[in-house]
C-alpha cells in the first residue's frame, strides 16, 4: 500500500526541456525540441498529433530506447541519463512493458511462449514463466488459444497476445505505439477496453501513441504534439476515481512471484 500512496502523488515519468537530434552537421535534424511532460500513475496518456511530430520519438526517450539530446527525462524516479548500457536495460526488463505497432511475436513459439518471453529473458524457469502467462492470457479472452501459434491468431488476437507479454512481468510504465492502427474499428476499441481494463490501475502508468481519433474516448489526458513540441494538454473526464482503480489493481492475480 505505501507503493500505492507514493506512486499516486509523484508522476511516473517526468521530461523537462527535453530535446533529441538526429544525423550531424548540415544534416542535423531537431526531432523534439523543449518537450515538457508529466505523466502520472493511474493514467491513460496519448500523445496525439501529425505524421512526423515526434510522437514516437518522444515515446523511444521515455522507454530508455533512445537518448536524449539534452533536457531532463526522469522515469520511475530514475535518471534515464545517469545509467549506463547495462542498467537501463535491466531497468527495461524490470519496469517497463512495450506494445508495438506490429505486433513482434515469434512465429515459432505458442501464444503461451510469447507472452513469456520477458519472464524468459529475466531468468525465470519455462514451466512458472508460462504458466504466469498463461493465466494473464486467460483474463484476455486466449484461454483456448494458448498452445495456437500467431500464424492461426487473428489480428486482434495476436495484439491481446502482444498485451499480455506487455503485462506479464508487471511493469510500472507500458507504452504502446499506435496499438490500434493495424486494426479495424471493432477490434481496435475492443483493444483499448483491454488495455483500459487490464493495464492501467493505480501504481502504472500507461502512454500510447495513436493517430487513431476514434481511440480518444479511453484516454484520461491526452498530450497534443506538434514540429517536435507539447502544444496542448487535455485533461479528460473517463478517470476513475483512485479506490476504483485500486480494487481493479487488486482484482489482478499477482505474478511478483515468478520474478523473484
């Protein structure tokens, strides 16, 4: 419970003055330029805005995948900067659960496998790794499918496939980036109830970058980016109150076992 309280009055990622340059010299590129963002815990955030505004980028800072030019990034109360190789990707494995735009699954392995892969890479014995994912799959609706391999998933299967191994480890942040676009209507809002319903609760936070206006209606703040800048913040009116994300949170089976 003190996690809870903590969590819920400091925000989960914090980004100041943050800037990120590609290419050199004649060819230099300013991709984000002065970004400031708080995204707190219990949350629903989209950054929103035009092809080629830095959605993405700004996502690939916050997720450690990229560094910063210059500016200040503090994720998990951590200074992103401040680690070496090595720590930020153990700081990866530990805390922060990634959904892709293409969903990334292995064509070898089971439903099952896939949706273990990050307790896998933490060390933890196949048969608890799978057996954690398998009840994790169960919740999205995959409890039939978890010896299928991607190739008999439909789209939106293998996306709920990509949302469990997202979760499974527990992370304290999830991004996602544009989860709904390779989707139809239906089966995009049916994604996004899952990930409303499943990922965000009151010690994580969740940020999805979409193009997808149709998506804005599972938000809790939305961020409006524009030529590398937070132009707008909205705060919007579907958060629930803190007790009702708690009991959520607390409905969840708990896999902090396997990662010990």
């Amino acid at each position: 419970m003190t996690q809870n309280v903590q969590t819920m009055t400091h925000p989960a990622v914090v980004c100041r003055r943050l800037t990120k340059d590609f290419g050199a010299g004649e060819n230099q590129v300013r991709v984000l330029r002065g970004v400031d963002l708080d995204v707190a815990f219990g949350e629903m955030t989209l950054l929103v805005g035009p092809s080629g505004c830095g959605k993405t980028t700004l996502l690939s800072v916050v997720a450690g995948l990229l560094n910063a030019t210059s500016g200040a990034v503090m994720v998990l109360g951590e200074d992103a900067s401040r680690m070496s190789g090595t720590e930020a990707v153990q700081f990866r494995r530990r805390n922060i659960g990634f959904v892709f735009q293409q969903y990334n699954l292995l064509p070898a392995l089971t439903v099952a496998e896939n949706a273990a892969v990050p307790l896998l890479a933490a060390g933890i014995p196949k048969k608890r790794a799978v057996a954690a994912a398998s009840d994790l799959l169960s919740q999205l609706g995959l409890g039939e499918r978890l010896h299928a391999l991607p190739s008999q998933l439909s789209g939106g299967q293998q996306q709920r496939v990509a949302l469990a191994r997202a979760l499974v480890h527990e992370p304290r942040l999830v991004v996602c980036d544009e989860p709904t676009s390779a989707l139809d209507h239906e089966t995009g809002n049916a994604v996004m109830e899952l990930l409303t319903n499943v990922a965000v609760r009151s010690d994580r936070a969740v940020v999805v970058v979409t193009h997808d206006s149709r998506v804005f209606q599972f938000a809790d703040r939305i961020a409006h980016m524009d030529d590398g800048r937070i132009v707008e913040t909205q705060q919007e009116g579907r958060s629930q109150e803190p007790e009702v994300r708690m009991k959520a949170a607390a409905a969840q089976p708990s896999f902090a076992g396997v990662n010990q």
